[in-house]
C-alpha cells in the first residue's frame, strides 16, 4: 500500500528547538527531525556551525531551519533565543534540551569552576529555555519536551560525580515537569542513553574498543518519542548499547 505524505513526514509543520546542535547528538537530533518534515531552530554558543547546520537541513530535508547564538547558561541569551524563534516560526511544538557539557573530576581538588558549569549548563539550561518556550505551549495546549539525560545520572560513577549528579537533577526535572504540565496537553521524557560516540566523549575517554551507541541511534529513539507511542509522559527511558 502506498505511504501517505504525512507517514513519510509525520512532523510536516511543527517546529522544535534542539539546543546544542552544533555536533554530535544535537546535530543528529536536528537532521531526524528535520527528516520527519519538522521545521528546526538550532541554537549553540558557535553560531557559524549553526549557520552551516541550517543550510544543511534546508537542503537536505526542504524544511525551514533558524540557526540562533544561544548560550544555555545565560538568562539574555535564552531570551533572545524565545524571541527570535517565535518572531521567525510563530510557535513552538517541540523542546530537545540537549546542549551539556561533561568533564572528568575527582572529589579531592575538584575544580569549583567546572561544578558550576556542569550544573548550569545541564541543569540551568533546560530550566532556562524551557521557562522562556513553555508559555506558548501551554497557550497552545499541546507540547513536547525532550531532556537528553544520560545514563549515568540514574547512578553514580567515579571522577564523573558533577556529570552524574546534573543529570539526576535532569530526570527529576523531567518528573517534576510532567506533572506540572500535564493539564496543559504537554508531555515530557527524559532519554537517557549510554555512552555515545562523539567527539566530545573521545576527547575525555580513551573508549577505543568500547561498544558505543551512534548519536544516530539516539536522534531515532527521539523521534520515536515524538511520532510514535510514546510511553507515558515522565517516563525516564534509558538506551543500552546492548539494546540497539
Ligand atoms: N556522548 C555521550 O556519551 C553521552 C551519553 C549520554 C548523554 N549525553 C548527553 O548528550 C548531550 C550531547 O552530548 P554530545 O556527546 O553530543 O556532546 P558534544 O559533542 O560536546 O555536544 C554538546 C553540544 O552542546 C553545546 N553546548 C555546550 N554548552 C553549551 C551552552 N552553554 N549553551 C549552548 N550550547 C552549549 C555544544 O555547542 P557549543 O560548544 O557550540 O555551544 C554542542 O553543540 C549532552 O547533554 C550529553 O550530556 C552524551
């Protein structure tokens, strides 16, 4: 039987944000949702990689793409982020708070400085953009929001304990949030996947050998989320290697 065009682009006409897009999971994220017909703001700190994503998605996918300088961890930042969005696509369908940063660190002499960014940019970033897009959602009554956790913020792990704790307040936001939002129409999950291969996590393991899920694989787990049975809103859902 024929595909319908709504089959092939379940997402024809809404528009997400994915923050962090600029590589690795982000970046896949934008190109799967953009895939499944979804018009796609990208925002990073690097806003020339934004530049070059959104030509790519423009290309690729003949969807509408808006690359946006954002700095999660800045309030001025992810206000201009909002208005520029919403000035340019005139709503909001779907959050993917992905941008985070992860560095290695020992208890004894952990630098004060990475704890802070750890946790501002993990934690403070989706509650900051998050705050600055739900309004509309919740005008609209209808919403998704995406937190990228990890796996490791549902236990601990050695010389990773800021990593492990922002992502653990990550899955208790998204807990927090669900219910919150719930009579609005707006669900929230939290992913969280096992180690993935990105640039970011070669530059701090040395994982050669190690079984690692592709940022791919996780950018179809969102999509999933977004276009198929969704389980219910809060569910905190963890991707094994194992399982792909
Ligand atoms: N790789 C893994 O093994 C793994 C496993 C589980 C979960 N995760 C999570 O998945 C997400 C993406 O990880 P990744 O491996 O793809 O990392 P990555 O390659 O380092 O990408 C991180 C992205 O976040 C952006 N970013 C960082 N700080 C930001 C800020 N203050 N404001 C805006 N954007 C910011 C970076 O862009 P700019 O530098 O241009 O701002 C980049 O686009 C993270 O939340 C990470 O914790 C990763």
């Amino acid at each position: 039987m024929p595909r319908s065009r709504s089959d092939n682009r379940p997402l024809a006409g809404q528009v997400a944000l994915v923050t962090g897009a600029s590589q690795g999971i982000g970046l896949a994220i934008a190109h799967a949702l953009a895939g499944a017909g979804c018009n796609v703001a990208v925002g990073s700190r690097t806003l020339h990689r934004s530049e070059a994503l959104a030509k790519e998605l423009v290309k690729a996918h003949h969807v509408k793409a808006l690359p946006i300088e954002l700095d999660v961890t800045k309030p001025p930042s992810v206000q201009n982020m909002a208005e520029k969005l919403l000035k340019y696509f005139m709503r909001i369908d779907i959050i993917v708070n992905n941008a985070g940063v992860m560095h290695m660190d020992q208890l004894l002499g952990a630098d004060v400085a990475r704890f802070t960014e750890t946790l501002g940019t993990n934690v403070g970033g989706p509650f900051l953009v998050t705050r600055a897009l739900v309004e509309e959602m919740m005008r609209n009554r209808r919403g998704h929001i995406v937190n990228i956790a990890a796996m490791a913020g549902l236990g601990g792990a050695p010389f990773l304990s800021a990593y492990c704790a922002s992502k653990a307040a990550l899955v208790s936001l998204t807990q927090s949030w669900a219910a919150e939002l719930a009579d609005f129409g707006i669900t929230v999950h939290a992913l969280c996947p096992d180690i993935v291969d990105t640039a970011a996590l070669r530059a701090m393991l040395d994982v050669d050998g190690t079984p690692m899920l592709a940022p791919r694989v996780v950018a179809e787990r969102v999509l999933e989320l977004l276009t198929g049975d969704a389980p219910e809103s809060g569910t905190i859902i963890p991707l094994e290697v194992a399982a792909t």
